[in-house]
C-alpha cells in the first residue's frame, strides 16, 4: 500500500527524513551497537542529545538562559495537575476557549480557586474570546493558544501583570511568536514536535521560585528542571524524535516554514469557502494555521467524503467525536504539495 498522507491531529504526521533517521536509530543508534531503544539515560550518547534539544528548543523559540528546558511524561493531562499544584495558592485565571481549556480549568478547580477571565463557550467555541488586558492579581493566567478541535487560535497576547501559562501543543514553532511573553509553555510532541509519548515544558526561572509547597519530586518543575528532566528515567525515544523535529525545523528555516504554514491555511480555507457543499466552522477571525475544521451542508454525505478521501490516500481528516465534521490537522510536516491534494479532493468532491 503506497503511504497515507496523515492530517491527523495527533499522533500526527512526521517528516519523511524525520522518519527515516528514527528508523535506523532504532537499529543502531550512531554506530554504538546499541538501539536508541537500548542506550543507558545517563549515559553520554543520551546526554549529548539531552543537552543538544535543550539548546535547540530555547534558541528556536528565542528564549534565554532563564527559561529551563523539561522534559517529562503524563501528556497535557498531567500538565493541569502540575500546574496547580506548583503554582496555585489564592487564585487562577483561566481562558475558557475550548474542550481542553476548559479540561485544564476543571483539573485546576481540584487544587485551589480558578476564575474564568473569558469564554466562548456559549458559542460552541466557534471563536477566541476577546481579552485585551486582565488587570486582576492572579496566581497565573493559563491559556490554550490553539484548539484543534473547534479548529481556532488566539491571534493576540493580552496584557497582563500575572504570570502567562500557555498550553502550545498543536502549534509550538509553527508560526511567529513571542514566546518570551510567557512564563511557561508546554506542548505534547505527537502534535507538532514529535512523537506520542514525551512533553515539553519551558519555565521561567523566576516562576520557579514560585512553587508553593513541597511536592515529590516528580510532580514539581523546580525539581525536574533541577535534575535536568532525570528525576526518573526519561522518554529517551521521544526525546530523541523531537530533537530530530528540532533539527529538521531548523534546517528548514523558521520564516520560511512560517510563510509556508500561512499559505497552507490559506490555500485550504479558500478552497472550503468556495465549496456550495462546505463551509468553515471556526469564525474567521479566530481560525487555526494548524487544525481546519470544516463540515458538508449534507451531513449524511460525510461517510461517502471520507471515502473519496482515502481513496485519495487522505487520512485523519474524520472531525472529533465530541463535535463531529472534518478536521485537517496541517501541520509543519504537512506539506504543502499534501494540502494541495487534499483541496482538489475537495474539488472534486461532487
């Protein structure tokens, strides 16, 4: 069977080279007789690429020294526990902007008072609520920047004196981004850093010193950062994929991967709003470089879509089950010779 093109939105699609590289690592990891299954975590051949994604991650996000590089596992769901845990003493704000904002937002409410700044909820998400300014003291502000199910994307950063939490995960490096606005931002990798199985987490020194009461040390992001992400035995694969995905994004270059992002989105949503049979779900000020979310006018056309499609050797495009439709999740290993044959499945779709 000839290669599916993948616009799942995670596990997600992975460079060809990408692929490739992890493939023969699997059987030999640089010559060292061992697989990058095998090789010891605290050995040299696993902290030479440790320390190598930890510079990567901090100079293609333009960040300094200040912000600690971790690594860990427990996915977005461990994240909001973390965080409150770590950080949450009086009060939170949280941006209730979709399904996993809002996740984040309930997993909060176990540990201390959260407050909602702003919500589209009553709008089915189909929008990023507007704030331009939070005024209040807050513990932290968290936000989730892109929604990949409702398919939207915060557009501007407000203004705040609070610390800024930013869950990245469906679009870190996939657009310019002033990521020194924030204090702390994770990404799970299987969206657009790597493969299923590892977090990032990037913090600031100074929210460190913030944590708020003893922890072990695996649920604490002073002491992971202290340990150099070995408080246990590290994701050593996953690492290893993302820091392929880091290597891989730099050498193609980070405007030239932006430009070509925004074209992507482009070339996609004008080829839905030109459909009679799609539209867009999101509104379209607050529609995702990353995950297209679209539907047909005739919704029991939507199994024979699908099949047109992977007739095509389109995958992943299936809506998520809460909400349904489609979903073409374009990431930066999305090409955009892939987009490109997914609008003219679009098309041609009659």
């Amino acid at each position: 069977m000839s290669k599916l093109i993948n616009f799942g939105a995670g596990p997600a699609a992975l460079p060809e080279e990408v692929l490739n590289e992890a493939a023969i690592a699997v059987k030999d990891y640089k010559g060292s007789g061992l697989s990058i299954l095998e090789i010891p975590h605290r050995g040299h051949l696993f902290l030479d690429l440790l320390t190598e994604a930890n510079a990567l991650v901090l100079e293609l996000l333009q960040l300094n020294e200040e912000y600690k590089v971790i690594w860990m596992q427990g996915g977005g769901r461990l994240q909001f526990c973390m965080l409150p845990l770590n950080f949450l003493k009086s009060i939170a704000g949280y941006i209730d902007s979709g399904h996993w904002a809002a996740e984040a937002m309930a997993q909060a409410n176990l540990y201390g008072n959260t407050k909602i700044i702003a919500s589209s909820k009553d709008k089915n998400y189909k929008f990023i609520p507007p704030v331009t300014a939070i005024p209040e003291a807050y513990d932290y502000i968290h936000f989730t920047t892109n929604n990949t199910i409702f398919g939207t994307q915060l557009q501007e950063i407000p203004q705040a004196t609070a610390p800024l939490i930013a869950d990245m995960s469906s679009e870190i490096l996939s657009r310019a981004f002033d990521y020194s606005k924030f204090k702390l931002i994770y990404a799970v990798a299987q969206k657009n850093l790597g493969a299923a199985g590892v977090t990032l987490a990037v913090v600031h020194q100074s929210l460190l010193a913030t944590e708020v009461r003893p922890l072990p040390d695996i649920l604490s992001y002073q002491a992971m950062a202290r340990q150099n992400s070995l408080v246990n035995t590290p994701p050593v694969f996953g690492i290893y994929t993302s820091l392929l995905m880091l290597r891989w994004i730099k050498t193609k270059g980070l405007n030239k991967l932006f430009d070509q992002n925004k074209e992507k989105a482009k070339l996609l949503y004008q080829s839905i709003d030109n459909h009679p049979k799609f539209y867009g779900v999101a509104d379209p000020g607050s529609r995702s470089s990353m995950n297209v979310c679209f539907r047909l006018e005739a919704e029991e056309d939507n199994k024979r879509f699908l099949d047109f499609c992977l007739n095509r050797n389109i995958t992943g495009i299936k809506g998520h089950r809460s909400v349904g439709g489609f979903r073409a999740s374009i990431y930066n290993a999305i090409s955009p010779e892939d987009v490109n044959h997914l609008v003219q499945a679009i098309q041609d779709f009659e």
